[in-house]
C-alpha cells in the first residue's frame, strides 16, 4: 500500500483543483455547453454510483465479514454507508445558503452586462460558495484517498468523476467574486483555493486513519465513502445535470460512466 501513496496524494489534489478548470472556462469562454455539462455531469454520477455500489461497499462487506462474522460485519457495513450519507447531508444542512455551491452558474453569467466591482452582496457570496466548496469537498479527498490507496485503478476512476464535478464549483466561485471586484486573479484564485480542501482531507486520512488503518478500519472507511459518493452523485451532480439541460442526456451520461466503469473494472480483474 506504501507504492501507492504519491499516487493517491496526486489524484486528490489533481480532483480538488478541478475548480480552478471551472474558473478558466469562465474567464476564456463566452459560452457554456449546457449539453457538454450534462451529459459529463451525469457521466461522473454513473461512474460514482456504479463503483460505490458494485465495487467499494462489497470490499468494505469482504473486509468486516472477514474481522467480525457474518452478522456484526453486514450490520456494520450497512452502518458505515449510511453513516457516510449522514455525515455529507450534515455538511450540507449546515453550509449557509447564500454560500451553496449548487446553485447553478454559466459563462454567460460572468460576461453579462453591468458594472463589475460595484456589488459587495455578491462577493460575499462568492466567498461564501468558495468556504462551503472547501468544507465540503474535505470528506471528498478522504474518499478519493482512500481508494486510490487501496486500489489505484479505482482511485482514478473516482479521481477523475470528482473532478469533472468541481468544474461546475468553479464557475459559481468565479462568477460572482468577479461580478463584485472586476478581478478575475481573485476570483481564480478563490476558486482554485477552494479546491485545496481535498489533498488536506487526504492529508488528514494520512496522518489521523493510516496509523489505526487495519480491516476493521478500513471496511467502515470504504462503506462510509460508498454512502458519501451516492448521496453526492443523487443530491448533487444529477440534479445539477438535469438544471444545465432538459433532455435525457443526463441518464445517457449516467448510464454512459456505469458502462465504462463497469468494462473497466472487468479489464481489471
């Protein structure tokens, strides 16, 4: 496991800094691919759903029915997973609502006409959205940590369907901070800041779970990161897909990243 821990650290910070691609597209486009948006957004929730159901909450069930029996170890695992949706649902219940990272933005947001550093209300938001980016990609870099630790060839499928979520956190950064100061550095760097929160989840895995990380450790950590990852992906990333565009791309997209999750991982065995 040792090998792979550049690895891991890398795919987490390269996840979390996918924010400051949404700041790029903002301030070098001026027009949004809602289509593209979708159809990647529902990709990314196929892949999340797909893994955590198939492949992440069977190794936590292998590990904790092998540790404790058949009973204990079922009743844990369930326990792990849906106390990873609580402990996300929480995250979100307590971000402020003027600071909601989901409230969708477009690059047609950040060229619209008005005078650019004359509303203070929307800098607040901004930096809002950036704080609850931030608080709540934490449990995002622990679970893109953890699995690339565990297993690399998932570690990137993970790695790469966060980060095509935190595209869109970028733009609704960028948007308003941009609106409110005409300076599109502070608003990347807002942006690309909020991102950093994942590589200090995955550097908070290291430092407080590696040394009690045994099987027992390591099934309800796994179980709690398949909870994380499905709440996001139905709360979050189909919802946010559906908003970007009407039609059925988004389930194409979802059914799109099972597909490829799901060949992938046959490759893999």
């Amino acid at each position: 496991m040792t090998e792979n821990l550049l690895l891991a650290f890398g795919l987490t910070l390269f996840a979390g800094l996918a924010t400051g691609i949404g700041s790029v597209l903002a301030f070098f486009t001026s027009h949004t691919n809602t289509k593209f948006l979708s159809v990647t957004l529902g990709f990314s929730a196929g892949v999340m759903i797909y893994v955590s159901m198939i492949e992440i909450f069977a190794k936590a069930k292998v590990a904790l029915v092998d540790a404790l029996g058949v009973g204990l170890g079922n009743w844990l695992t369930v326990g792990g997973f849906f106390g990873g949706m609580l402990l996300i649902a929480s995250i979100d219940k307590f971000i402020p609502k003027q600071g909601n990272p989901h409230e969708l933005k477009t690059v047609e947001d950040m060229h619209a006409p008005g005078s650019k550093g004359s509303q203070p209300d929307l800098l607040k938001m901004g930096t809002f959205t950036a704080l609850a980016i931030g608080i709540h990609n934490f449990p995002e870099g622990i679970a893109t940590f953890t699995s690339a630790l565990q297993d690399p060839a998932l570690g990137i499928a993970i790695a790469v369907a966060i980060a095509i979520h935190n595209i869109p956190e970028g733009i609704a950064v960028s948007v308003p901070v941009y609106f409110a100061t005409g300076d599109k550095k502070r608003a990347f760097k807002l942006s690309f800041l909020s991102g950093l929160s994942e590589p200090i989840g995955a550097l908070v895995a290291y430092l407080f779970l590696m040394p009690f990380l045994n099987d027992i450790m390591f099934g309800i950590i796994f179980a709690a990161v398949a909870g994380i990852m499905v709440f996001i992906s139905l709360d979050e990333l189909l919802p946010a897909a559906k908003r970007y565009d009407e039609a059925h791309l988004s389930i194409y997209g979802l059914i799109g990243g099972m597909a490829v999750m799901a060949l992938s991982l046959l490759l893999f065995i």
